[in-house]
C-alpha cells in the first residue's frame, strides 16, 4: 500500500488526462511525475511514454480507456529511470461515462484504493496486526473531477501477474488457483468484519459509498441483466441435450421478471437474513485475478485487481459468484463443498489471528492462548446458510460470462467456430443443469 502521494491541492492544474493519448501531454506528464514520485521536470532531459500493446495474459478495463504504460526518463545527472504503470482513464466523454457516473463506479474503486484499504490496513497495524499485506495492486495516483477521472496502479503483469487461460481457452481456475484467490479475498473480508467489531464508526458509514446500492435497484441496470438474460438464453437454445428445452423454461420462468430480477439483487446488498455483513469486492472472478509462479515453481501469489463495484453486503456474495462464473462444471461439481470450507476455514483463521493479535498488543503480558478467539468466529452454518442465498444472483450474473468477447476468441483463435460454438453451448447448459440441482430454478 505505500507509494501513493496526496492527491493535488486546490488551484493546481489537472492532472486528468482526456485519453491514453493525452497522457503523453508534458504538461500533464511533468504534473504526474511531480505528483507520485516528486520528480522535478527541470531536472529530467528526456522522457518517453509508451503504451504497451495488449497480448493474451494482459489485464484490461472493460468500462474505461486503460493500458499499460511504461515511463523512461533520462535524467540530467545522466541517470535512467523506467517507471511501469497501469492506467485507467475516464474521459467527461465516453461510451460508458453515462454508466459510470451514474453508479460512481470509477470513484469507487478510487475510495477503495486510496481510502478503503489503507483504512483497515492502518486499524491493522495500530492493533497489533504486524507486516499485514492485501492481495492488491499498489495506488501510485487518482483523481476525480468533473472533467474526468484517472487511476495510476503499479503495473504487476511486470512483476510477473497474469492471466491464463485452461488448457482450451477458457476462463477456469484450476483448484489450486481457486483456493490461492480465497483466501486473498477471505483475509480482506475479515479485516472488513473485524473492523465493525472493534469500530463504533463502521466501515460502511465512515466510507459511504459501500451502502451505496443505488446500482443494483436502478431501472435501467436491471434491464442490462434482462438482456444479459435474453442473450443467455438464446445460447442455451442450442444445447442438444434432451432436457435443455425443459431448464431452459425453468430458467427463464424463474427471472421472469423486473420485480425478481430487484429482489434478487436485493438479497445480496441489502439481505432480510444474513449471517454476516461485510465489505464484498463485487465482481470477484476469473477475469479481475491474476497469478504469478514464484521462481522455484512450487509457489504461486494472486493479485485482485478491478474493485469498481465494492459494497457492504451479505458474507458470501464474492465467493459463490467465483466458483459458479470461474470454476469447470466438473471441478466445481467435485470440489465445491472443499472449496466452501476452504473460505470459511480462511475467513475465520484470519479473524482468529487478529483477535489474537489485538489482545497481545493491548494486554501484552496475558496469555492470548487463554483467551476465547471463537468469539470472533463467524459461525459456519451461518455463513453455508448465506452461501444458498447469494447462490441466486451469482448464477444469474455468470451468465454473463457465456457471452464471450472478441479478445477470448483471440485467445483461442487455433479452435474452429463450431468447436469454440459449442464450448460456449456447453458451459451455458452446464450452468442452467447446476440451477436446478440446487434448486434454484
């Protein structure tokens, strides 16, 4: 989490570039420079600013202009300085500004950066919780004003993070990975959780934009997911197998309509019964991780990226929408219930360590052995009985991840239409199969 500098005092010039083009404007580049690494211009004699072309592997925005960027300063005293970044822009004008300003997507993930993380990072470590780390990139710069926004990450794909694809081509995460990913997401859960249980402010009053649910209740969000739907469903018409024309009926009569699509949201960020409430990342799958192989081969780190739609909502939101959107049906089918214990071992440990950890720091000659730490414990029968009812959303939104973009038929460009076709076929009616044996429809 170091590196970031305070964002530009008023009266500065801005620092919002209007493109990945307007970047390379000096103005704004010297202003920058200045900004995150306090660089002088006077004292640089040359400066390069390539954008770096987008390979499989790479991580992309999918609501903004973004691309990697590398920063190559020649300076006076004859010295050479690289500087990696990744960078987010939104222009005042761009397809998505409408979308994005109206669910404050991009300042989200700009409190989440800048303030979120850095708070119970901070809460941490003033209670005892030494060296903690989160699996994120590090902020080196955002702002966000009328005429646009920006965000500045370290580039990790240059510390070795990426993505790959399964051995066809596809968004799957092997167990391995799937298990890596949970329990980064598992240690900032609980630090989200034991924050409310340490704080009278909570987390999600002090940083409001996490009670923020406007999203997910918006009329026109929720025709998104009814075309989403519609889209789904015309995938799934063409599954050979013979019950599909029955689950695609099921289907379909299940989200029927606007009012269950809202409940169904509902049920996720503002829950009637839950187990727990906590911060959620939001859009937790394959496409928003990336992995890196340590050197010796036996060792592998994750890092979660795109924290546009973070909330406070029901505990295990984030984890069914990974296993059902990032999983092959097969792997989840054999290994779900392994997985589910996974993150409830994790959430827990964690909360458990930092129990333990606060209890040193504030009585530092007491036994923390003595101590209870299953207070903190979430108890599991609640969290399994939250994992069901997040389960509904989660299918509906990794339908979603039926409809492939042109970047993942790049991807698996050596496959033919009509095997890429049915791939695609398959996993749409693998997912409709795994709905109704849990009843969902």
């Amino acid at each position: 989490m170091s590196g970031y500098k305070p964002t530009r005092p008023p009266g500065r010039r801005s620092l919002i570039p209007r493109s990945m083009r307007h970047l390379k404007n000096e103005m704004i580049m010297s202003g920058l420079l200045k900004e995150i690494y306090n660089i002088d211009y006077c004292d640089v004699r040359t400066m390069s600013v390539t954008e770096k072309v987008v390979k499989p592997g790479d991580i992309t925005g999918n609501l903004s202009e973004s691309g990697r960027v590398v920063v190559t300063l020649g300076m006076n005293d004859g010295h050479k300085v690289v500087y990696n970044w990744f960078v987010k822009i939104l222009p005042k004008e761009h397809k998505n500004s409408e979308l994005m300003n109206q669910f404050n997507i991009f300042e989200n993930e700009i409190a989440f950066y800048k303030d979120i993380a850095p708070d119970l990072i901070n809460f941490l470590n003033e209670n005892g919780v030494a060296d903690v780390e989160f699996d994120i990139p590090n902020l080196l710069f955002a702002d966000d004003k009328e005429e646009g926004a920006i965000i500045i990450l370290e580039d990790v794909s240059e510390q070795g993070y990426c993505q790959k694809r399964d051995a066809l081509g596809g968004r799957y995460l092997s167990v391995e990975k799937a298990k890596l990913a949970i329990d980064a997401i598992a240690k900032i859960h609980a630090a989200a959780k034991f924050y409310n249980m340490h704080k009278v402010i909570q987390l999600e009053e002090k940083h409001v934009n996490l009670k923020e649910t406007s999203m997910w209740e918006d009329t026109d969000f929720l025709e998104r997911l009814s075309a989403m739907k519609d889209s789904y469903c015309q995938v799934l018409r063409k599954a050979s197998q013979q019950d599909s024309g029955c689950l695609l009926e099921r289907f379909q009569k299940t989200f029927d309509s606007g009012p269950r699509l809202k409940s169904v949201c509902a049920e996720r960020c503002a829950p009637q019964h839950t187990g727990a409430v906590y911060l959620q990342h939001g859009d937790f799958h394959y496409n928003n991780l990336l992995f890196k192989e340590e050197e010796d081969g036996d060792k592998m780190k994750v890092m979660v990226v795109d924290w546009q739609l973070n909330y406070t909502g029901r505990s295990t939101g984030d984890v069914s929408y990974l296993l059902l959107s990032s999983i092959d049906p097969d792997t989840r089918h054999a290994h779900e219930q392994e997985l589910k214990d996974e993150y409830f071992t994790a959430f827990n440990n964690y909360l458990k360590l930092f129990e333990a950890s606060t209890i040193n720091h504030t009585s530092p000659e007491s036994d923390s052995g003595d101590s209870d730490e299953s207070d903190v414990e979430i108890d599991v029968e609640d969290l399994e009985h939250d994992y069901q009812d997040s389960v509904p959303l989660s299918l509906f939104l990794s339908c979603g991840n039926v409809l492939s973009s042109d970047l993942d038929r790049k991807v698996s460009a050596e496959m033919s239409d009509d095997d890429w076709e049915q791939v695609t076929v398959n996993f749409a009616y693998s997912l409709c199969k795994d709905a109704a044996e849990m009843k969902i429809i």
